[in-house]
C-alpha cells in the first residue's frame, strides 16, 4: 500500500490549522476523517497486483548495436478496473545511457478480465547474457489518493551478439576466392594443390606442370591446372588474456579479433574447409569445433557473445599444447594475440616451433591508429617527444613481427577497421599459394 503525491497533499492541507485554530478542532478532524474514507475507499478500488498475471515474449538475441523488443502482456483476473504505472526493469547495460525512463516505464489500464501488452525496447551497450530483472506495478485507485504496488519476477534473457561489422567485405572476398577456385572467368594457373582439368601449354606456364601422357596422346603440349585445396582445417584460436583488454579506438582488442575472425570464418567456410575456435588465456575460455559449414558461423558467433578479456597473462605453453590436441592434423592456426614484445619474446616465440613444425601459422595483431597520428605529430617539444616515444613502439613491433616471420609465421598487423579484410586477404595468399 503506498501514499500517493496527492493524497500526501491533501494531507498536509488539512492538518495545517491543527495547531493555529483551537476552537475549530472538530471541524479538522472531520476534514481529516473524510479524507482517511476516501483514501481508503480508493485503495480498496485499486485493483489487486499481486493477482495480476505477466508474462514475457519478444527477442531472445540481438546483435550488438541493434534494439531487442520484449513484449509483457498482463492479465487482470479481477473485477476491477487496472490502472497501472510499470516498471521494466534491466541491467544498465541494456540500455543506451539515458535512455531508461522512456524505455520502461509504462501507464496502462486493463478493463476486468483482459489483457494488455506493453513493449520494452533494449539497446544494449554490451555483448553477453542480459537478464531481466523484477516487473514493478503500482495500481492506483479511481481518485489516485492511495496505490497497491507489488513486485513480479518475470524471467527473461536476451543475449548480446557481436556485430560483425566487417561482414560488408564478405561479396568482395567472396570474388576473389571464386576467382582462385575457377568458378568465375578468370582462371588461375598453376596455383592451388588439387588437380583441377587439362588445357594446353601457353609460354609462361610452369613447366613442372606439363602432363607428359597427356601430351603423348595428342599433338599439343597439355599442361595441369590446379585449384585450391578445399576441406583444409582451420583452427581460430583467440587470446583472452589481459592484452585483450587494452582498448584501441575505445574498444577492447578483443573485440577487433572477434570480428577479423568471423570475417574469416565466413570466408572458410564458403570455400569448403572446416573451421574451429579456440579461446584461451590460463585455461580453455571457449571450444567450438566439429561443426557444419551452415552451422559454424551461429556457434562462433554464439559463442563469442560471451567472451570477455581476464586480467591474467596468457599462458603460452599452455595455449600451444592445448592447440595441438585441438588441431591433430596439419592445419592453418589463425591466432589473434599481440605483437607486444615482452609477451612475444618471454611467452610465444620459445614454444613457436611445436606450432610451426606441424602446421601453417598466421598471427594477426590488432595495432593502435593513435601511435601512426602520434608518430606524425610536430610543432611543440611535447609533440616531437611524442612521435620520438611512438617510432620506437613502432620499430619494436616491426622487429618483433620480424622475428616471427624468420620461424616462417605469416604475421598481419592492421588497425581495428582494417584487421578483418586484411586477415582475409592473407588466408586467400595463402590458398592461392598452395600453402593450406
């Protein structure tokens, strides 16, 4: 039961003479009598809350940056009229900051034995699990003097889902993989490691690749052409580790290798070979593998949503031991990590070879754009000292990425926005190469 702002008023109206007009006390108490019979005469017609029936339907997932609609209908059993505030509550970060009031908060009114839907907007600020919380509703009399209010717990998830925002270079890396595999007009010759048809010999052509039988059977040269390996296995394996946390452009890294890396995924996929994922920092934070080309894309994506960085350094003997049993045949290991110095030279490069030995390895490193403006930065001490602090973060990073390319690791390292295209496109030089 709750006082509402008017009744409070009134209230306080008629108690003001109490103390100044000492003869006039019968006629204040009558005051204050009726107002109490109207108060509760309103409270016993606001219809009961506790019996009201809410239930929820709506979104259940929404990509990150998009709005999830959930729906509450509410049903009122009684025999009195719902006249009703509601509260939907959610978790700050289902909502754009601001944004809350407008969002859900709602005025309603169901007539006895009815139904009515109210609808809630989300537009949640971060990727994971969202849950509702309680569904508040204040029912108020027909004067509007005392309210009934009660609590409902209407369970309810909505899970955030990363953007895939580089999914818009998807058609034109699409081109290009047909172009390598011979769906298109334009021919490929001599790359790839699957025989693909014979053609006869033009100057140029490798001549590793003349078909001696088939030239013995006819009165032109013919040579080989090839395609692309197709069923390759790739392994994506992500470090959560504390790098991951670093923010570049007000985003975690983390976030950058998620969308290079279904960008990729997306890509295999359609070119037939088998992709898998692996999270790891100190332990295994995710393992998606074994999955249908039509099915890979949902379960990485599903299982991203709830990746987040930890506050601890990457165990690299650990991720490397844990990425050859994931990947027990000859595979391409796509890791997302830093090209930081110390983590490199202390962590990865002593337990490389274990990778390098079995596998093709590709490391893709998100780089920070405010180090290339730092480094062009001029015109005071503090900006020359600052291009000086950035050239040398720059040149460590280029001599790390050196040290890895020399153990025969192809490394690529491009800001967030251009991350997703450029790992693309070093997995197509890849393929094309015959290296897959």
């Amino acid at each position: 039961m709750a006082l509402t702002g008017r009744a409070a008023l009134l209230a306080a109206l008629g108690s003001v003479p109490v103390g100044v007009l000492e003869p006039g006390w019968t006629g204040i108490l009558a005051v204050n009598g009726s107002l109490a019979l109207a108060c509760a005469c309103d409270y016993a017609l606001a219809a009961p809350v506790r019996r009201l029936r809410v239930t929820r339907s709506g979104d259940t997932s929404v990509r990150l940056g998009d709005s999830a609609d959930i729906t509450l209908t509410i049903t009122n059993p009684s025999r009195r009229r719902l006249r009703a505030r509601l509260r939907d509550a959610w978790p700050p970060s289902s909502r754009q900051p601001g944004t809350e009031t407008e969002s859900s908060r709602h005025q309603l009114t169901v007539p006895p034995g009815e139904r009515r839907r109210v609808t809630t907007r989300l537009r949640p600020t971060r990727r994971g699990d969202h849950h509702a919380d309680r569904v508040t509703i204040r029912s108020y009399g027909p004067l509007g003097l005392f309210a009934r209010q009660s609590a409902h717990r209407v369970p309810w998830t909505v899970r955030v889902l990363p953007p895939f925002t580089s999914r818009k270079h998807l058609p034109s890396k699409l081109a290009r993989l047909r172009e390598l595999d011979g769906r298109t007009s334009v021919l490929t010759r001599g790359e790839g490691t699957e025989f693909d048809s014979l053609r006869e010999y033009v100057p140029g052509d490798d001549t590793r690749s003349i078909d001696w039988r088939a030239t013995a059977r006819q009165s032109a040269v013919a040579v080989r052409t090839w395609r692309p390996e197709r069923d390759r296995h790739i392994l994506l394996v992500l470090d959560t580790g504390r790098t991951s946390a670093g923010r570049v452009d007000d985003a975690p890294r983390l976030d950058a290798s998620l969308d290079a890396a279904l960008l990729l995924a997306a890509l295999a996929s359609r070119a037939g070979d088998r992709v898998a994922l692996l999270a790891y920092d100190r332990r295994v934070r995710s393992l998606v593998q074994g999955r249908s080309a039509g099915d890979v894309l949902p379960s990485l994506v599903n299982a991203m949503a709830m990746l987040e960085p930890e506050l601890v350094e990457t165990d690299a003997r650990g991720l490397t031991a844990t990425a050859l049993r994931t990947a027990p045949r000859r595979s391409l290991i796509v890791l997302l990590t830093t090209l930081d110095a110390a983590p490199v030279e202390q962590g990865l490069l002593p337990v490389l070879p274990q990778l390098t030995r079995r596998h093709t390895v590709l490391i893709a490193s998100v780089a920070d754009p405010h180090i290339a403006r730092m480094a062009q930065a001029r015109g005071d001490a503090e900006a020359v000292y600052e291009a000086a602090a950035a050239a040398q973060a720059q040149s460590e990073r280029r001599r790390t990425a050196e040290q890895l390319r020399r153990h025969g690791v192809t490394v690529v390292d491009a800001t967030p926005e251009d991350l997703a295209p450029a790992l693309a496109d070093a997995y197509l030089a890849l393929k094309a190469a015959g290296r897959l």
